[in-house]
C-alpha cells in the first residue's frame, strides 16, 4: 500500500512536469495551429536560466595564491563567491535559494524569447504546412541548443534545490503508517505544488479575463474572431510568449530533480507530443489530464511486480498507452474534431 | 570455388570473378598494387583517426579525450614537454615522429551512435587513409569500431569503454584495450567495501538496461555474492530514463542497505543525485547506515552529480591526483596547456596513443599485425598507473585498479573524487578464457 | 419509374428532431428539386443518402439497393455522384487531372494497385475528361491548377467530375449558392443540357428561379417532413407552401 | 517501357544514371568521394525517396519510419548469419519484413490522421527501438548491434562449399566482394570506385525509376488525391485507405531495402538506427530537398549525410590550413569563427540551414533549382534578345 502510494506521489510528480509542458505545447497548437518542434528546447531554455541565474549569483572572485600551485605548476586560485565576500551569510543563503530565484528571471527572459520567437519566426509560419513548421523549429531546436552547448557545455550542470527544501517529508504518518514508511522528498513536493498553481494560474488567466475569453474563442474559431475585428494576431503573440513561459518555468523548478543539460530538451520533446495528442489536440484540460496520467502510469508500470509479468514494460509504457488511447479515442482523451486532422 | 578474400585495396585477385570487377581502364594509373598493408603510410607523415563523441551526452568527455589526443600527437613529434614520454618505460620514441614520419591526425565525431561512428571511422580510413583508430566513450560505440577496423584491417585502440566484452565476447585482433572493464571494478571494488561496510549487507541494483549495465551488474554481483553480501533486487531501468524516482522509492522500504546505481553517464548523474534527493545517503536500515556504489566513477559525472558524489565508493581506470612521476608529467602538462587537470578519458586515449606509437616505433613498420605482435604482452611502466602488462591473449591491459569515494571538501570543481585504495593487479587479474570470445587472425587489410 | 425511393426517415440529432418520416419518390429520368425554408433538413437528408449519416429509422433505396450501411464511396460506385454545396474538388492537381481521377474510379473501382500503368497511355481516360471539360467550358484551363478557379468554374468543375461518371443519379446541393446571375444562368443550361442526357437529378436550392426553369417534380420539406411533392405548377399557389415560407422564421 | 515516358523523364532518367555511376568523379573533389559516405548518399537517397512516396504523395507524414530501416537491417544480418553472405538474399527478406511489418503498422495506424497518425506511428517505433535495445537482445544484440561471427552456420554458403576461414566473412555478390575497392588516380585525385557502391546505386537507379513510374502512373494520381482530399475522394467512389496504405506499405519496402543496403555494405545493424531521430532525419531529407518532387529527397539526404560526415570532420588543423594564406591575425580570427559551424558545432550549421531554405525556398532545394533555372533562362533569353540586337546593330553598321 504504501507502496503504491509512492508511486502515486512519482506518478504525481513527473505528471506535473509532463503537464507543464504539454500545456504549452497544446496552447501554440490550439491557437496558432503551429506544430512547435522548438517546445522542448524552450523547456531548456527555463532550465538554463536556473544555471545563468546559479553562475551569475554564484560569480567568484579569483585571485591567485603564488605560495600554492596546482598539480601543473600554476599558481593556485583562489575562488570566493562575491555575494559571500559582500554580504556574508545573507549572500550565500541568496546563491542556495537560486533555483526559487531563477523563477522570477525565467519569466520575463521567456516571455521575450517567446515573443520574440512568434514575431520573427513563427507568424511567417501560420500558413505554411506542418511539414515547414516542423522543419523550421526543429531548425531552431538545434540552434538554440547548441548556443547553450557552446556556452555551458554538453555535461549536466548540477543545481540543488535550496537547503531546507532538501530534506524529507514524512507525511505517511499523518495518513496511518508507521514514521519513515511514506516520506517523499520536500522538493519533489514542491514541484508538484508549483505546477498545480502554474496550471490553475493559465487556466484561471483563459477562464476570468476578456483576454484569455477571446484566446479560447480564437482556439474554437479562429475566422470568426478575426470576423469581429479583433486584432487576434497580436494576442497570440502573446499567447505563444506565455506559452514558452511555462515551458520555461516547468524547466528551471524541475533543475534540481533533472540537472539541465544542453539536450535535455530533445528528451522531452517526443514525450510532450505524447502527452498532448493523448490528451486531444487543443485541448488544455486534455493535456493536464494526460500529463498526470502517463505519470502515474509509467510509475506503476516501473514497479518490479509489474516488470516480472511483462518485462520491459516500462521501457515502451507511454508509446503503448498512446497507441491504446488513440485507437479507442479517435481524438485522444479531450481532443475536439477537427484540430490537426490533416 | 576456391576461396575469395578480397580487400579493399586489393584488386580481386579471386579466380574466374576477377573478370566481373571493375577493370582499370588504362588511362588512369594505379596505386593499388604497391600498397603492402592497409592505408600504408608512403609519404612523410603517419595519419592517425580520433574518433570521439563530439556531439550528444557525451559530447564533453569526447572534447576532453581530443585535448589529450592533440597534446599526445604534439608529444610523439616533439613539440611540448614530452609529457609522459620522458617517463615511459619504453625509450624507443624521441620525440622525431614515429618510425621517421610525423604524425597527423584527422577526427570525426562518434555521435555516441554506432553508426555514426562506424561511419566516421570508414572516412578516416578511406578518405584520409588513416592507418589506426582510436577514442570513443561508450561500449557499443567501441565494439562497434572495434569491428569495423577489423574488417578494413586498420588497430583500434580503444578509447574509454568498460564493457567486458570490449575484450571478451568481443574482442578482435586489431583491437586493443588500455581501459579497465566492470570484471576488474568488481574484484577491485568488492574488498574495499568489506572493509567499509561489513560482509552483512543486502544490496539493491539498479541497473542501465543493455548490455554494459548487465555486465557491471554481474560482476559486482559476483563478488559482493563472495563476501557474503545478499542481493535483494536488480532492476533494469531504462536507458536515459531522466527521473528515476519510480525506481529509486521501492528501494526505501525493501530492507536493502547498499544501493548500487550501474550506471553511467547521464544516467548516473540523474539516478545518483536523486537517490540522495529521497535521503537515501543518511538513511539507516538494519541498524547500518545505508551506503550508494556507483561501481564506474569519471570526474565528469562527479561534477554533473555536484554534491550528491560525497561520500559515494567507485572505481575508476586513473585520477589526476594521484603521485606517480608519469601521473605527475602527465598532469603538467595537460594542465599547462588547457589550464585543469585531464579527466581519466583524456588519460586512457593518451596513454593508447602513446603505446601504439611506440609499437610501430619497436616494429619499425605500421602494419597492423607487426604493431598487433609488438603490442601483444608488453610489459611497461611510467604511464600512470603503475607496472601494466597488455595480455596477449585478448589484448586487454592489466593495471592497478583505483578505488575512490567522493570528496567531502573538495578544493576545486576539478578535485570531487579521493583515491581510497590501489587495489594491486595481482587482484583484478583473470583468466582471458573466462570473458570468452575470439580474437581470430589479425588483418592487414592486404 | 422510381429510382430513389426515401422511407419513413427520421434523424434526431440530440433532442432535434431534423428528419421527421420523411417519404420521398424519384423517378428515373427526371429532375426532382428539394426546396423548403432555412433548417427544413434537405442538407441532411441529402447526406443520407450519399453514406454521410445514418438515419435513425426508415429505408433509403436507390435502383433496389439499399444505400444504407455502405460506405460513400460504395454508393458512388452504385452510380450516386454528388455536387456539393461548396465544391469539393483536388484544389492542388490540374483540372484534367481532376476529372481523370473519378474517370479512373468509374473503370477501376474502388482501389486498383495501377502503380506501373502510365496516365500518358490512358489516352482513353484522358480524352473522356478532356471531352466533359468541354462540356463545362473549361477545356480551356486543363492544365490549371484547379484550387486557382473562381468559385463558378470549380462548380463546373465538379459538375464535369461528377459527370465523367455517367452517375444514374446525380445529387446537387444548392449548385447556384454564391453564384453571380449570369453564372447561374450558365449553370442553368448546362444543368438542362445534363438533364436531357437522361441523368436524373435531385437538387436542393434556394433559387426559385433555378429550381422552377429545371424541375419536373418539386418536394417541399419544412421543419423536417415533406409537406408537398407535386409539379413545379402545382407548388406555386399551394398555400401550404406559402405558409412554410412565409410562416417560418426565415424568409 | 521507356516509350510511354516524357522525354523529359527519360531524361532526367538517364541523368540521374549518369550521376550516380559517375559519383566517385563528381564527389571526389568535395571530398565525399569515398566508398562509404557514397554509399549512404545511396542508401538514404532509397529511403528518401521510399519515404516521398508516402508522405509527398499522401501528405500522411510518419515519424517511424526508421522502425522499418532497422527491421531490414536485422533481417539482412540474420539473413548473412544463417542463409549466406550473399546480398541478394539479404535484401529479399529484408523488403519483405519491410513490408511486413509496414503493412501491421500501417493498417492500425492509418485509421487515424494528421498528427494523431503521427503520433501512431512514432509509438510503434519507438516502441520497436526500445524493446530492441534492452528485452530483445536475444535477437538484436542489444546496445552492441547484431554482428557477424565466424562460428554463424550460413546453411547456403556451406551448402555450396564456401569456406570463409578464420577471418570475418564479408558479403559477396556472386564473387565480388561488397567491401573491395579499385582505386585510381585521375588529374590528381585518388578515385575509389567500390563495388557496394554500385550494387547500392544500381538498386537507386531501380528505386528511382520505380518511384518515377508510380509518380506517373493512375495510382500515383490517386496517392496525391488522397492527400488533396479524401472528402471528394470517397464521394468519387474510390476508397482511400487501401491506396494510403499501399503508399505506406511501399515506402516501408524501400525502408527496408536501405536498412537491408546498410547491412550489405557493413554487416552491423544497431538498435538506434530505429530511433526517433533516425525517423525524424528521413522526414527532414524529404522536405529539405522538396516532399513532392521525384529528385528532392535524394538530394536532401545527399546534403544531410554531407553535413553530417564532412563538416563534423573539420578540426581547428583543417581550418588553420584552409586560411593559410591570410595573415596570421586574420587567419586566427576566421579559424575561431568558423569552428563554431563546423567539427563538434556541425549539428549548428545543420539546424540553421534547415532555417534557412525553409524560410526562403518553401518547396525544398528542388525549388532553389527552379528558381536558378529560371532565373539563367530569364536571363539567357536576355542574353540572346542582347545579341540579336548587337547582331541588328550590326547589320545597320
């Protein structure tokens, strides 16, 4: 039980990345009609504000040591963090919260990135077929990728989660179990937290405000809305700039889970498609819904009394779910008729 | 029929079919007839081919093992300090080149694919005639080139691959190997963890899902089996799986009290820093404090896991720190030039440069089996890690093999890891029947 | 003679009662003109008939075969072509090459593995869809692509389409809808031309004007039932149909 | 045969025959004119243009395709292994399993469209790459890749008296080795003329003329109305998921050809030529070069597997000589500017030029050479309208 139980919470967890992610993604493709291969790179993106927000709080200050030498006969340096030397225990407390930090640049950094992506790149794109978007952000995939590589290197950069939040949480035992028995890290909890309030904060933003009205009217119909002379155009910049932000935000809080490398977004690219076609083209509780439950299915499916009766079911677990799903729902899970049929 | 082997630069010198070839027409002249062995070096410079991942996971470890590779090619012709040169055993190489002719070298990138790789290593071999291959840093990846130079008839000295297979299933004859392998991690790493752990120990694994991650899951297998250690679980997680979380939490509560990650890569760095993210470096169980092995430590890794690596045993073919005068030269040198220590990838492609050269050198020819035979059981020492011996019998090197466990306070981002235990050769040895495989004839390509 | 025999239809989409028995005679030969308010359901009983929905209940019988549970282009292959409201033609390939693909379909069937056969050698095919774009007046731009035409020449276009079938029924929804009024004049007489090659027809359409210089037989379909079917002379005074117009909500 | 084709066809035909047989002359002085980055250019060229039968005519876009390359590649090794060194074998069955295994996957996944198709058939891909790397290693070898022995039975080859003796067999073609190279040296240059090179091209000629045949053929008409639209198509009496899936089915044949090609030339076949990216890379070649056309994707794929093997090979040597003759200052300047595209940062120079001629030329590189045409035509007539003038000038004078 208890078992179980943890899973639910892993499933939970990486669900809330997935969903992240998707919700993005399903925003371009549900009003911009814009296969967006990019969408993974921009969840990198938002990991690597984590890393330039880390280095630039984390900046030493280097001076050389001439009655040390290294193993190769320079003289040693000598590394001190400026926030330390300037501000003592205060700074240092400000480079070990950096991740929570990170989020507060990842914004406005995607919101520009996004922006300027839609203005500079994608609006020549509505039109064109899907087979010229996915070429163009793929392109574009691989470009913003390797500038991170050529900057930060290929290897994973590690960024801990800020000290307090590195502990456990027991909380099996305010549900009945025995102390230790269903701790999960703090973390991980907080991610989930996060991308609960991320999700309800897009949702609420397309239910409550005129804005958000006119989007979702311009994801149902997009010629009528052009037909009432609102300038649509100009909201779906925006949209796609908000888009990329929650890409970018499901990547920097997630750096202390999965240390960001230049590639991570590749890996995440294939599955978000997943996740957003089972979930229903345009269809943004259909992502959020699918997100969690290919989390939570994978986790189980990674249990080893599930392994011992299918082996190597973890392995291809998303993609069977995917072909099940799709072959019983036409549409995937949400998915309206229509979107993206052709 | 009589028997057809024909090579590349060979013309088809088989019976009746010759005549189905392609026939020269005569207005071009051709080179083919004077070329004894494969890629014969025939004006003054010798090619080699540096085949390292360039792009990809690995991407920075291949651009680790190429700084060592420019720094061994400077060494062999002169230029530089001379690095570890001055301190190999071997006195043949003088710094003029080997065998008389300078030394160039062409790269290609690996992809980590083997493919990619197998197709690289056909363009330095037939476009830029280069006469040996090296680098690499996955096992596929070098079984796969191993392979290949076998078929063209070119060596390949392996770059850094861990595999048992590397050399045992399947090994080559042009193949040869100066990295150390998941047999001799776990008959090095096995003692030491006696001595830190106790006998009474029930492991968990968690293990990469092909063929390296099954191999390294055996062996330590095997010998922690020997001391008395119980296995509770081995569990096989897929390739680049990201989170491992829905692996790492049945280890919280199945009443194991070592966890052994056999991973490597990204892989390792992932599983590594999140198995200490669900508190399982300070957990007790069993009245024991629970312990992490991560069996193939590389410094990369150790700054990708960051502060996860405190404390955690590994083992690992060479590390910067240590003493000896050839690891002393080495580091200065490599140190000098690109301004940090090299990581154990650039060590290992190093050395294998070095050591091909001087086999040609004590050959006096680049064939590939004159080199192969000068190679075959040379004994030397002044490399880095201590008296190494390349085995005939599957051109594997035997070597002390280093036991390190993450630094609590390390001085730099490039000192993570501190040399535990030198477990001496005599302990890692085995017999070269035991990995099985064959190495056949070698191929001159000619 | 009938070859279209419609039978105590109904369609209910939701609580909406579109088709309520519906009952409906074509004769073999004639055009029929189904005409009726906005909503009345001729769209949708159209649609009926081409494998696009299922009716709820009743029979669709066309030439003895029930055009029920088959698929359309099983019904098209049976001699039932169909012009739609907003043409529907292959707007990236040719004009010719428009007409030649339902010339194939009428010899080949429904799927021929044709792939080392050369449309060059169809010379046979080629000269029956250059013929039928004479017809339509469009032999002029074979070679256009056909998604360029104005929206009058594509539904010429598909009229050709539906015509190098040589269809037993052709069934044409609202043909002049949109059309300026020397268009429809134009597609008037080229529909008078078809019709004296013997094709029956069945037509919805708004126009009165179109409906009454073609029709034999006219049906009048309001809030989903037929109220009338009689002759084109007998519709006009008819006061049920005045009420279903006039009365509606719509014009 | 060839009378019931354009002129223009037959001779772009014979064109293309004249190029592929006279590679190792054209290639050689760009420096991709060695055996194995021909024969790629050859093999990718089968699955390109395989592939634009089905996604240029269709419009279905898949994105497993490489499940298909990969299954021809085991199929062919396995064949070596038990059968016989013999290509021709090898390839059978590796169309056959091609097509097989397209034919399962096809019919379940076109019961979907657009992306949901897409997406149908990057799962089962996927699906066939990760078993393939880890629970089928039994049959595929895993991460290693299925390899040649010495110990394999090869039942025809014994049969037949064929010994391969201690050494690694390498496949032959009634006698001719796949991997023997006559080399050669013309104005200078060393050619390698390889004889698995032209065994590929000969099948790329055949692909090729194949795939201009259903181009021109009814069915081929019917491929582009499916993807033109299939409303009109149903309602014209025709059925438009067995003409689909017969495009898949082919285009999954071809997969199989050049995965079968990539074992013939090099007897290995790993599991990672079935990944994602391996399918992604086909659908990348085919409109790179123009979906549609007969000619794109051959070249997409020849400029993709360029990039990827010339460009990822240029190192700060290379480039330092390449600048030789420019002042040292300079030199340096270019050399650091340039190793930014090319060696470890290929992969850059390849995402920005998918950028570019998506965005400039629409159609792919075929509409690129359109535009040249036209443009030289354009002003060729200019020319000839010039000279006419000069002449009537001339003749005034």
């Amino acid at each position: 039980m208890d078992e179980i139980l943890l899973q639910i919470l892993n499933g939970l967890d990486k669900g809330g990345a997935y969903a992240l992610i998707a919700l993005g993604l399903t925003i371009i493709f549900g009003t911009l009609g814009v296969v967006n291969f990019a969408h993974g790179a921009l969840f990198m993106l938002g990991a690597f504000c984590a890393v330039a927000v880390k280095a630039f709080l984390g900046m030493e200050k280097v001076t050389l040591d001439p009655t040390q030498t290294t193993a190769w006969g320079t003289p040693m340096e000598i590394r001190q963090p400026y926030m330390e030397a300037w501000f003592g225990e205060f700074g240092r407390l400000v480079v070990d919260f950096s991740v929570p930090f990170s989020v507060l640049v990842a914004v406005p950094v995607m919101l520009i990135v996004g922006i300027a992506m839609e203005r500079g790149l994608i609006r020549f794109f509505y039109k064109r077929p899907h087979a010229d978007q996915i070429l163009v952000t793929f392109g574009l995939a691989i470009v913003l990728q390797e500038i991170i590589k050529s900057f930060f290197g290929a290897n994973p950069i590690p960024q801990p989660a800020p000290e307090a939040a590195q502990g456990m949480i027991d909380f099996g035992i305010a549900l009945g179990f025995d102390a230790g028995n269903v701790v999960y890290p703090a973390w991980r909890l907080i991610y989930f937290l996060f991308s609960l309030a991320v999700i309800g904060g897009v949702f609420a933003f397309l239910q409550l405000t005129t804005f958000g009205m006119v989007v979702r009217a311009g994801m149902a119909d997009r010629e009528t809305v052009g037909l009432l002379g609102i300038d649509i155009d100009r909201r779906f910049t925006v949209v796609f700039g908000i888009a990329a932000v929650v890409a970018g935000l499901a990547g920097a809080m997630y750096t202390p889970i999965l240390s960001p490398d230049y590639h991570m977004g590749m890996d995440f690219l294939v599955l978000s498609f997943v996740v957003v076609v089972v979930g229903g083209m345009g269809s943004l509780p259909g992502a959020v819904l699918a997100g969690f439950l290919l989390g939570i299915l994978q986790s189980f499916a990674s249990m080893n009394e599930v392994k011992d009766i299918f082996p190597g079911i973890d392995q291809i677990i998303i993609y069977l779910i995917a072909v099940v799903i799709l072959l019983v729902r036409p549409r995937g899970l949400l998915g309206r008729k229509g979107v993206m049929e052709h | 029929m009589s028997k057809l082997y024909v090579n590349r630069r060979g013309l088809l010198k088989g019976t009746a079919a010759a005549g189905v070839g392609l026939a020269a027409p005569t207005i071009f002249t051709s080179r083919a007839w004077s070329a004894e062995y494969m890629n014969e070096p025939t004006g003054d410079t010798v090619t080699l081919g540096f085949n390292v991942p360039q792009t990809g996971a690995y991407a920075d470890e291949g651009a680790d093992e190429l700084r060592a590779y420019q720094l061994a090619v400077e060494h062999l012709n002169g230029e530089g300090d001379g690095g570890m040169l001055s301190t190999f055993s071997s006195k043949e190489l003088k710094g003029e080149g080997v065998n008389g002719k300078k030394v160039a070298f062409v790269t290609g990138d690996t992809q980590t694919k083997s493919d990619a790789a197998r197709a690289s290593a056909k363009r330095m071999i037939e476009k830029d005639g280069a006469v040996m291959i090296t680098g690499g840093s996955s096992s596929g990846v070098a079984i796969a080139v191993q392979g290949l130079c076998q078929e063209a008839g070119v060596i390949f000295m392996a770059g850094l691959t861990h595999s048992n297979d590397t050399t045992g299933k399947d090994k080559r004859a042009n193949g040869f190997r100066h990295f150390f392998n998941t047999e001799m991690t776990g008959a090095a790493l096995a003692p030491v963890l006696k001595n830190n752990f106790g006998s009474d120990r029930k492991a968990y694994h968690l293990t990469a899902d092909y063929t390296w991650g099954w191999s390294q899951e055996g062996s330590i297998k095997k010998y922690t089996e020997e001391l008395g250690w119980e296995t509770v679980a081995a569990v096989r997680t897929p390739l680049g799986a990201g989170d491992f979380s829905q692996y790492i939490t049945p280890v919280l509560n199945s009443g194991a009290d070592v966890l052994v990650l056999n991973h490597y890569g990204r892989d390792m760095v992932n599983s590594l820093t999140q198995a200490v993210q669900f508190g399982l470096r300070d957990k007790e169980v069993n009245g024991k404090k629970f312990a992490i092995v991560v069996p193939l430590f590389s410094r990369l890794m150790a700054q990708g896991a960051g502060d996860a690596i405190k404390g955690i045993f590994g083992s690992t073919n060479w590390h910067w720190s240590l003493q000896d005068e050839g690891s002393k030269a080495f580091v200065k040198s490599f140190g000098q030039k690109y301004g940090f220590p090299p990581s154990q990838a650039a060590h290992t492609c190093y050395c294998q440069t070095i050591l091909y050269a001087d086999a040609c050198q004590r050959a006096g020819s680049f064939r590939p089996s004159a080199v192969g035979a000068a190679l075959e059981g040379f004994s030397f020492d002044g490399l880095g890690n201590g008296p190494t011996e390349y085995r005939a019998a599957d051109h594997q090197c035997f070597k002390d093999v280093l036991v390190v466990k993450g630094k609590e306070n390390p001085s730099s981002n490039y000192d993570l890891l501190e040399v535990v235990e030198i477990t001496p050769r005599a302990q890692v040895e085995y017999p070269a029947e035991l990995l099985g495989g064959e190495l056949g004839p070698y191929n001159d390509g000619a | 003679m009938s070859i279209l025999s419609v039978k105590n239809v109904n369609k209910n989409f939701g609580g909406l009662k579109a088709l309520n028995n519906v009952n409906l005679t074509v004769d073999a030969g004639t055009v029929h003109a189904i005409i009726g308010p906005n909503g009345a359901g001729k769209s949708t009983l159209l649609n009926c008939f081409i494998g696009r929905l299922e009716p709820d209940t009743g029979t669709v019988t066309f030439d003895g075969t029930s055009l029920l549970g088959i698929e359309p282009h099983e019904i098209n292959q049976i001699g039932v072509s169909r012009v739609f409201q907003t043409p529907e033609i292959f707007g990236e390939l040719s004009l010719v090459d428009n007409v030649m693909i339902p010339a194939f379909a009428k010899r080949d069937g429904i799927f021929t593995l044709n792939a080392w056969r050369q449309i060059k050698t169809e010379t046979a095919i080629r000269d029956k869809a250059m013929v039928m774009l004479e017809d339509v007046g469009l032999a002029a731009k074979a070679g256009d692509i056909a998604g360029q035409l104005s929206r009058g020449d594509k539904r010429r276009l598909e009229l050709a389409m539906c015509l190098v079938q040589d269809p037993k029924l052709l069934l044409l929804d609202e043909p002049t809808a949109g059309m300026a009024r020397a268009d429809t004049n134009n597609t008037i007489d080229l529909m008078k031309t078809i019709a004296q090659r013997g094709v029956t027809m069945v037509v919805i359409e708004h126009d009165m004007h179109v409906v009454f210089s073609l029709a034999d037989k006219i049906s009048v379909l309001a809030q989903g039932t037929v109220i009338v079917e009689d002759m084109p002379e007998n519709i006009k005074g008819n006061p049920k149909v005045q009420e279903a117009y006039l009365g509606g909500a719509h014009l | 045969m060839s009378l019931t084709m354009n002129r223009n066809d037959v001779l772009l035909l014979i064109g293309f025959t004249i190029v592929v047989f006279a590679a190792p002359f054209i290639f050689t002085p760009i420096g991709a004119g060695y055996p194995d980055l021909l024969q790629k250019f050859a093999i990718f060229g089968i699955f390109a243009l395989g592939f634009n039968i089905l996604f240029g005519l269709t419009g279905y876009l898949s994105f497993g395709h490489a499940a298909f390359l990969g299954v021809g590649s085991y199929t062919a090794v396995w064949s070596f292994k038990l059968l016989s060194m013999n290509p021709l074998p090898a390839i059978f069955f590796a169309i056959l399993l091609g097509g097989l295994f397209s034919a399962v996957i096809g019919y379940i996944s076109l019961r979907r469209s657009g992306i949901y198709f897409s997406i149908l058939t990057l799962a089962f891909a996927q699906m066939c790459y990760n078993l393939a790397y880890s629970v089928l290693t039994p049959i595929t070898n895993g991460e290693t890749g299925l390899q040649l022995d010495q110990s394999d039975p090869r039942i025809l080859d014994t049969a037949a008296g064929i010994d391969y003796g201690a050494a690694l067999p390498v496949s032959n073609f009634f006698g001719i080795d796949m991997n023997s190279t006559v080399e050669t040296t013309l104005f200078g240059q060393t050619l390698q003329f390889n004889s698995g090179y032209y065994f590929c091209a000969v099948l790329l000629i055949l692909c090729f003329f194949i795939s201009m045949r259903i181009f021109r053929s009814p069915f081929g008409l019917m491929l582009r109305a499916v993807k033109s639209n299939q409303n009109r198509m149903s309602y014209t009496g025709l059925n438009t998921k067995p003409y689909a899936l017969a495009a898949f089915i082919i285009s999954g044949m071809y997969a199989g050809l050049a995965g079968g090609l990539m074992a013939v030339t090099d007897p290995l076949a790993g599991a990672e030529r079935m990944q994602w990216t391996a399918s992604g890379e086909v659908v990348l070649m085919t409109i790179l070069g123009g979906a549609g056309t007969l000619l794109g994707p051959v070249i997409g794929a020849g400029v993709i597997k360029y990039f990827e093997n010339i460009f990822s090979s240029f190192n700060e040597g290379i480039l330092m000589q390449a600048y030789s003759f420019l002042p040292e200052t300079l030199q340096h300047a270019l050399v650091s500017i340039s190793s930014l595209f090319v060696g470890e940062g290929w992969h850059l120079t390849l995402g920005a030029l998918f950028m570019l001629i998506v965005i400039f030329l629409p159609g792919g590189l075929m509409e690129g050479f359109r535009r040249i045409r036209t443009g030289i035509s354009r002003l060729m007539g200019g020319g000839k309208s010039g000279k006419a003038s000069d002449r009537a000038s001339a003749a005034a004078e």
